[in-house]
C-alpha cells in the first residue's frame, strides 16, 4: 500500500486520528531512524489524543453551555467580599463526589451565573455528564412542552452527574407546572445523589413567592440544603462596570 491507500484504509478503521498525523509521523521517523516501536507509540498516542479531545467536545456541547467560562478570567479584586476559596472549593468538584449541592444567591452582576458555567465547564473536562440550563426559559419551555418530549425533558434533567439551574427566578414568579417540576427534579436527583448547583438574585426566603407556594418552597429547599455550599455574593455589577467604561471610551463622551 501507498501512503494515500494506507490513509484511506485508516479511514475506513475509523482511525482518522492516526490518519490526520501519518505524513508527519512518517517524516519523523525516517528523519530520526527511530525505531518502529516508537513510531508506532505516537501514532497511537495521536488516535488517543483525538478521541479524548472529541469526547470532551461531545460532552461540552449535551451540556447545553453556551461559552467557555473560566474563573482564570474572572477579577477577584473587583468584589472583594466575595466568598474566592469557596468558589475554587467548588471548582474541585468534591461537591459531586458527596452528592452535595450548591447554591449561589446574591446580587446581579456580581459573577453567580460565570461561576456557575466554569464549575460546569470544569465537570465536563472531568468527564462528567452537565446539564445545564438556563432555569426560568427552560422551566417554560417544559410547560409549553407535548406530553412525550415533557418526559426527555425530565430524563435529561434527572440523569446527568451534575444540574446547573441557572438564574432561577429572574423572571419572578414561575408557573404553577414550572413549580412542580422544580419540585419533582429536586426530588428525584436528592434521591439519587446527584449534585444541583442554582443561581439566583433571589434570596431563598423569598423563593416561596416566587413558586407561588410556600410549602413547595420548603420541600425544594430542605431537600437541596441538606447537603449544601451555600455562597453568598455581594457586591457591585460587573455589567455596570463594562457599561461605565464603554460609556467612557465611545467617541461621542470626549
Ligand atoms: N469579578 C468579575 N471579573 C470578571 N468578570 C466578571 C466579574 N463579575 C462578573 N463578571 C462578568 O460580568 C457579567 C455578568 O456576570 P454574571 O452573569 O455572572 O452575573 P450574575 O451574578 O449571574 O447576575 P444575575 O443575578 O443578573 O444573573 C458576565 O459577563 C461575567 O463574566
Ligand atoms: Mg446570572
């Protein structure tokens, strides 16, 4: 065989990791007389390589994540009440190995929702199932939903190893079927020890106006802060912030 039928051939294996790399791979070895072990070595090492890289893509975009959000962006020095090495305890996912949840309660702008997204981020590069939602759309959604796609719905909220509600209770009160739900995903996930981590601008003695229902609220809340990092953020809006200086540096201001 010819190199283009060995790559073809590696396609065909579904071994388009070493495929992509062989020319390489080929002028390396004859470059460097290295023995056929090695060579070997690295073109499986590169098929390796691919298949992590995809999986971990893969999982990235069932997390239902919309950016890659990192704390190694994030300006400690712009809050700094906020609770830094709880946040980075959080980041380390032990949490999830305990079943614990975390909920992440304070003033807007102030980061919840980033921190929330790199803990994800972070659990999907672990290999873990994320789902993540953005929780007032989502719950909607589900109540407009047909009866069949209620059921997946609920599935993939249930199942994966950790559940980022985020934002819950920005668009005040959810509906009476978005209450439930909340209700019956709490429920089933503290059953089986999955860990939940919510957002929200909304301190949760309020949470019982917000579902319309003050007994569901202790439901949901005794389940979630059973095993519970609670953080605690205040502070001035980050969004302010960027909105102050685009302000500033516009043309029209000087
Ligand atoms: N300290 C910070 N350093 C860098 N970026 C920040 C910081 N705080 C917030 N941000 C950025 O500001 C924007 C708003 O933050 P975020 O959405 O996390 O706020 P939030 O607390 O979830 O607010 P809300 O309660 O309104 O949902 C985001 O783009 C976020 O990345
Ligand atoms: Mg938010």
């Amino acid at each position: 065989m010819n190199l283009q039928e060995i790559e073809r051939a590696l396609r065909e294996l579904r071994l388009s990791g070493i495929a992509d790399t062989l020319s390489t791979r080929v002028m390396q070895a004859q470059a460097s007389q290295e023995p056929f072990l090695e060579t070997l070595g690295a073109m499986l090492q590169d098929e390796l390589d691919r298949r992590r890289s995809r999986l971990v893509e893969r999982r990235f975009k069932r997390s239902g994540l919309d950016e890659r959000v990192t704390l190694a962006d994030f300006d400690w020095r712009f809050n700094p009440k906020l609770p830094r090495s709880a946040c980075f305890e959080l980041h380390t996912l032990k949490f999830m190995g305990e079943g614990a949840n975390a909920l992440i309660i304070g003033k807007p702008g102030t980061g919840k929702s980033h921190l929330a997204k790199a803990v994800a981020l972070q659990a999907t590069l672990q290999g873990f199932d994320v789902a993540y939602l953005e929780a007032d759309t989502e719950l909607a959604r589900y109540t407009l939903a047909a009866p069949g796609e209620r059921a997946a719905m609920l599935k993939q909220w249930i199942e994966p190893d950790l559940l980022v509600l985020d934002d819950l209770f920005l668009a005040r009160r959810i509906g009476e079927h978005a209450a439930e739900v909340l209700q019956a995903v709490v429920h089933q996930r503290y059953k089986l020890r999955l860990s939940v981590v919510i957002t929200s601008n909304r301190v949760v003695q309020d949470w019982g106006k917000y579902l319309g229902d003050a007994t569901m609220a202790t439901t949901i809340l005794d389940r979630l802060m059973h095993r519970c990092q609670m953080l605690e953020f205040e502070g001035r809006s980050y969004r302010l912030k960027e909105a102050v200086n685009r302000i500033a540096i516009s043309p029209e201001s000087s």
